[in-house]
C-alpha cells in the first residue's frame, strides 16, 4: 500500500487513515480497526453507529458493484440518523440480499432507507423476502420498482387479510389456465396487467375489495378476460396498425378495447357461465340509456354469439367520433399490441417451420408404409400430387365450432401429437392453416453444406437449443424460486483420438476381471423353493413334508427347486461433473472410469445414458449428451468421452431435475441416478454452501419421489460433512485417491445392482 506524507512533518494525513480503515476493511477487520481509529467516526443520534462506520459496513457488503460514480456515503449519512436497532437491522438485510445479488443490495441501500421510517420491525422481514421473490420473477428492475413502491406494500398490510398477493396464489391461477382450453400460459407479476398470448400478467397483489373472496375473484376474472383474448381471436388482426389509421392512436386502442371487452365478456358468458356471473359481480351496473345509439348498436351486436374481431373493427369506426363511452370493466387491464404482435410473429415464424418439419417426417413414415393411408394397388407415386391437407369439421369445444383432420392425398392421416399441438396454436392465432404451412420440408436441405457452414450451422443450432426452466429451492426463505434455473441440453463436441484404446490397454488386466465379473452377475440364477416341479430338490420342504406326514397332516407337492434368470429390467443415468475443478488428472481419470464403465455396461445388458453437466449462474446451466438411452456404444459415442472437458461450475439440482425427467420417461423396474463428481455444489452467484446443499438435497427427495434411487460416487476428501445429509446414509461412495476411480466405479456399481 503506498501512503500519502505531510511535506512539513512526514505524518499520516485523516484522508491517509480512511484508506488504511478502508483497505482493512476489505480484509475482514473493519470493526476493531474502526475502534482504534478514534475521532474518525461521527456518533449518531440515539447512541447508534456514525456514517463513516456505516459507510465501510456498506462497502464491504457492496464492494464487488461500488466505482467511482457509485457511493454508498449518502445511504449511509441518511441511516446514521436512526437507532442502533435500526441500523443493525438494515445491515443484516444487505447482507441477505447481497447473497442474491450484489447489484440489487447496492440499489437497496439507495432506496431503502426511508422504508425504515415506513415498514414497522413486526413486518421488516416480510419485506425483504417479498423483495426477492420480485427479484427471482422480474430482475433486479422490478426489484428496484418495488422498494420505490413500499407505500404499496404497507397498503397491502393495511388491507390484510382481506388483501391477496400473486405470489400466494400463481399456482392456483397457473393450473386453473390449465384447464381452459388453448395453448398454456404463463402467470407472470407486472405493473401493467396485459397478456401478449404467452403470458398473462397480473399486479402484485389486490387491495381493491374489502373481502379476501372478492379480491381472488378479481384475479380470476383478470385471468378469464385476458385468456379469452388469444381464445376468442382479438389477436388475429395487427392491432397496432389498426389503431395507428386513425388521429388518436391511443384513443382508438381504448375504444377498440372497450368494444373487444364487450364481445370477449358475451363470449366468457356462453362458454364459462359460472365465472361469468363472478365477472359481472365485480363491476358497477352501466345504463346503456345514456350511451348513443351508435353504442348501444354496437353493444347489442357484439354481445350476440357469433361476433368476431371484425364486427369490433366495424363498429371501432362508427364509435370513434362519440364522446360519451361505456367505463371500463375493473378485471379488463391494458392492451400492448406492438409487443404482443412483435411474439404472435416470432411464434408464427417457429411453429410454420416446427410444423414444415414434422410433416416432412411425417411423409418419409407414409412413404415407407403406404398402408397407412389404406391405398390399395396404388402406388405412392401416383397419388402423392395434392400433399397434405386439412379437413374441418363441426366441434363445439374449439373456437370457430370445427377441429381440423389432416389429410395426405386426400386421405385421413393420424397426426402425432406433437403435429395435432402445432396445428391447434397456429389455428388458434389465425382462425385456419395457411396452405404455405402445409408444405413439408424438402429432402436433403443441407446435404451441399460445405463443412466451415456446417461448423457455423452447428453454432447456431446450439444458441437456438431449447431452453428448459426449473425452480430452485431457496433455503433461506424455505420457498422455491420459481423456473429460476435456464437449462439448455448441448452436445460434447466429439473427439477422434486413441484415448479409448489407450485406456483398454492400460487397463486390459482389470477389463478382463470385470469382464467375468458382470458375466457371472448377468448369467446369474435365482433359486426359487417350494416349487411343484424343478432341477433339484427341496430339502426343506422334504423336511416339511415328512413332518406333516408323522403328525397326520396333508402333504404339500410343492417339493422341488426351480432355477429362474434374473430379470434385470435396470435403466441408469450417469451424470458426471464437468465443472472447472475436475481439470487434469480428473478429468482423465473420469473419462477412464467412463469407458470401462461402458464396457462392462455393454456385457451386462443394462440400459444407461451419460450427461456431463456445468455452468454459470442460474442463468447458464448446461447439460451435455455424451450417450442417450436409445443410443449404441459407437464410435461417436467413445469420441464424445474422449471430448468431455472441464467448463464452469458445479450448480447440481437443475441438472438433477431434468435429468430425473428423462430418466422418468423409461420405462424400467429399477431406475438410478448415479453422479460422478470431485466436489459440493457451488456456483457464483450464492450457490454455495447451504444454498447448494439444500437445494441438491431437495432435488434428490424430489427424484426419490418418483422412484428413481440416487447415488453419488466422490473423491471429495471432505465429502462425508455433506453428502450423507444430501444422499442419505448409504447412498454414496468415497473414493479417496483419484487414479483409484476406474477401478473402483464398476465395482461400486455391481454392488448396488446386484
């Protein structure tokens, strides 16, 4: 550290001290060096702590995100005004946030001191967890929105317990979307409420009604009105550009959003009675006496059946010009129709080509067995002109009262179901197919790729892969974190080398002894007794049987042994950590327990899979397919072990979750997760100690719940402080010298399947 002298008496300035205070600060020890700094700190008010110490409180907490343009002096300067208490209390909740995110604790010491003056200590910790919950669905912004927003909060308080927040009752709106008809939607928190046909979002919590009843039917009928607008087609026109023919763009999309509400609540009225009377309990009586006559023709047309978005257009025109209009319905939110429109099309884009594809598929099956059209003494050839087609026919369910048959040469076809999914959302959003989206792809599209494009297709692909979302528990407030984790499946980029006839040489006396061990547990009998026929006799039952004989008893015929295979109806997953800690020798020796693994697995007859796993932050959780279940032990595979390499981190119940999906879907007696890692869980933003630890925890209970036995396989030399209350007892295995565990991984796992 260099220090700043006095020209006149070489001494250490007071600027000089706060650096040294400062830089021991960062070291741990800002307490008692603040202690021996006299006439540095400014006592506060009420005997609390001064602002310089508060000062370096904060900076320790906060130093990761702090520049030159940010400070936490101000913070700290308004906090020294209040009591200890206080203080402390404020300082312990940066503390927790920061665990979270460094970003939203430094946002929370500019906002948050002047909630102390608002938020009562009875519900100061209420708050905090309300804050994150924010924080885990919309970001650090939404976060920010609500701590400017602690008026809200309080008034929430207020009304309770008549008030009814989204958190408490998301799930129950999720599933009660579920059971209407139409593609699933998301319930997210907004301060607008709208949906843009994926989701639907809704206020952070109902205060309106004085009864709790009345504000969960608020947030059913919110819920119902927006449902209906992608059901009942109010997205099948460009609403944006509707509105922008006329003077008053904002105008028009108010009256275009009255008329639709209108139309939308006669429809909820036919299909959905019951919550339709609910709906209309919630607003005030409207006397359509007064309205003009272009409203009250356009009220009465659109309340009948059999009116759709067009009529809305029609009378939007005749009803622009008039001053008095209808209120708005309390449940019917806002419309944002250049960002709903911006996904309807990004949608549209996907699921034409999705829907191209599997056509495509579709017609290679009908091409190679013609019999599922019922052709007879025709050829393919010959009748293939028309293609696919569709046939609508009468169905009540469904909007527009007709389903959709897909037809190929005229003749019915039996869509899978992924097809009938992708054929019900475009009908959904367009009211019919588009003849364009009945053409299955061409053959061969990328058979002239030269291999620098296939290289930079394949990039492509992998930032296009799909994205899997999963909760993660959140042991500081025992609450799950909602679709927290983003998950993508990606593929080891193989590598052709010798590695695996390196490691069969290396190992050939070891290979030969699992060899004959997995044989003998493969040709494996079961002696079963009390048989009435068999290869042997039953000593006991002979016994038995003599007994019964001197005593006067009827003898049993069952006498004999019968020797039956075993049924090893087994389906295992292997998921082996690829985390930045594993590089060298790990690494190597992991690969090597892989491929003898494989070998012996291949004798045995076993059905297995292996996924790598990694990552950075929850944002970035990566799986990667080494070999799927359906998959031989070729070539490609060896060479996707041989590529397996050390990425990030080591965040483990996501890939648990999804990989205990996939193993779910097996169809097997006995199903096993077994991972392979060198250490605990932990990733860099807070996933570390307890957070990692539980939520593995939580992961494996869940995996446990769905018959899936999980067993873990460690070098960790410190393993035993965790993995006994992560796995259990019995469930895990630790190897203590690294170039051990290829020989001590098939082993380990004849002993557990045996």
């Amino acid at each position: 550290m260099f220090w700043k002298k006095n020209k006149k008496n070489s001494k250490k300035t007071k600027d000089d001290k706060n650096i040294k205070i400062r830089a021991y600060s960062k070291k741990g020890g800002f307490i008692k060096s603040l202690e021996r700094q006299g006439g540095i700190t400014t006592s506060a008010s009420y005997g609390g702590k001064g602002v310089r110490e508060l000062q370096l409180r904060m900076e320790l907490l906060v130093d990761q995100v702090l520049s030159t343009h940010r400070s936490v002096f101000e913070p700290a300067k308004q906090l020294a005004a209040y009591a200890l208490v206080e203080q402390d209390r404020f300082l312990s909740s940066i503390e927790k946030i920061s665990l979270t995110s460094v970003e939203l604790a430094y946002n929370f010491c500019q906002f948050a001191p002047k909630s102390l003056q608002v938020v009562d200590e009875e519900h100061w910790e209420h708050w905090i967890i309300t804050l994150l919950e924010v924080y885990d669905k919309r970001g650090v912004n939404g976060a920010i929105n609500s701590m400017k927003n602690v008026e809200g909060y309080v008034q929430s308080i207020t009304h309770a317990p008549a008030c009814v927040t989204l958190q408490e009752v998301s799930r129950i709106l999720e599933s009660f979307v579920i059971g209407l008809s139409g593609r699933k939607l998301d319930i997210e928190c907004g301060e607008l409420f709208y949906t843009d046909t994926e989701s639907i979002r809704l206020p952070e919590l109902s205060t309106t009604f004085s009864r709790r009843e009345d504000n969960f039917t608020f947030y059913k009928a919110m819920t119902v009105h927006q449902w209906a607008q992608s059901w009942f087609g109010t997205w099948r026109i460009n609403v944006d550009a509707l509105v922008k023919i006329y003077k008053d763009p904002e105008r028009a999309l108010s009256l275009f959003h009255k008329l639709e509400t209108i139309r939308l609540d006669a429809c909820i009225g036919l299909e959905l009675p019951g919550i339709a009377r609910s709906m209309k309990s919630l607003c005030s009586t409207v006397n359509h006496q007064i309205l003009s006559k272009h409203w009250q023709r356009a009220i009465e047309k659109l309340s009948e059946t059999d009116a759709t978005v067009q009529d809305t257009i029609f009378f939007l025109e005749t009803v622009y010009k008039e001053e008095n209009v209808p209120e708005d319905k309390i449940y019917q939110g806002c419309l944002n129709p250049r960002a709903t429109w911006k996904t309807i099309q990004l949608r549209a884009e996907r699921e034409k080509d999705a829907l191209k594809e599997k056509l495509a598929e579709l017609r290679r099956e009908i091409e190679s067995d013609p019999s599922q059209l019922n052709l007879e003494n025709e050829s393919i050839e010959e009748n293939n002109k028309e293609g696919f087609s569709i046939q609508e026919t009468e169905n009540d369910i469904l909007p527009d009262s007709y389903k959709i048959e897909l037809l190929y040469d005229d003749k019915p076809v039996e869509a899978p179901e992924d097809v009938q999914q992708l054929l019900k959302s475009i009908l959904q959003d367009f009211g019919e197919i588009p003849d364009e989206y009945l053409e299955a792809a061409g053959h061969g599209i990328y058979d002239d790729v030269t291999e620098n494009e296939n290289d930079a297709k394949t990039a492509v692909v992998d930032q296009d892969n799909e994205v899997y979302l999963y909760d993660e528990w959140d042991h500081s407030r025992l609450k799950y974190r909602k679709s927290w984790c983003q998950l993508k499946e990606l593929d080891v980029r193989p590598v052709h080398d010798d590695f695996v006839n390196k490691t069969l040489r290396k190992h050939r006396g070891l290979l030969k002894q699992l060899h004959r061990t997995f044989e003998a547990l493969r040709e494996d009998n079961k002696r079963i007794k009390h048989q009435p026929n068999g290869d042997d006799i039953d000593l006991d039952a002979m016994i038995d049987a003599y007994i019964d004989t001197k005593i006067g008893f009827e003898v049993s015929q069952n006498l004999f042994i019968k020797s039956r295979k075993i049924d090893r109806n087994i389906a295992v997953m292997f998921m082996i950590d690829m985390s930045g800690s594993t590089t060298g020798w790990v690494n190597e020796m992991e690969r090597e327990a892989l491929v003898l693994l494989c070998e012996s697995l291949e004798i045995l007859g076993d059905r297995y899979a292996i996924y790598g796993f990694s990552g950075v932050t929850h944002e970035r959780c990566e799986l990667y397919k080494i070999k799927e279940f359906n998959e031989l032990y070729s070539d490609e595979v060896k060479a996707r072990i041989s590529g397996i390499q050390p990425q990030d981190y080591t965040r483990m119940g996501a890939a648990i979750r999804h990989l205990t999906k996939l193993l779910h879907q097996v169809e097997a007696r006995t199903k096993l997760l077994i991972t392979l890692s060198d250490g605990r869980p932990d990733d860099q933003d807070g996933y570390r100690g307890p957070n990692g630890i539980e939520d593995t925890r939580r992961a494996i209970i869940e995996a446990k719940y769905l018959g899936i036995h999980p067993f873990c396989i460690t070098i960790d030399k410190e393993a035993m402080e965790y993995l006994q209350h992560m796995y259990g007892a019995v469930n895990f295995a630790v190897i203590h010298q690294v170039d051990k565990l290829p020989y001590k991984v098939s082993d380990i796992y004849r002993r557990i399947t045996a």
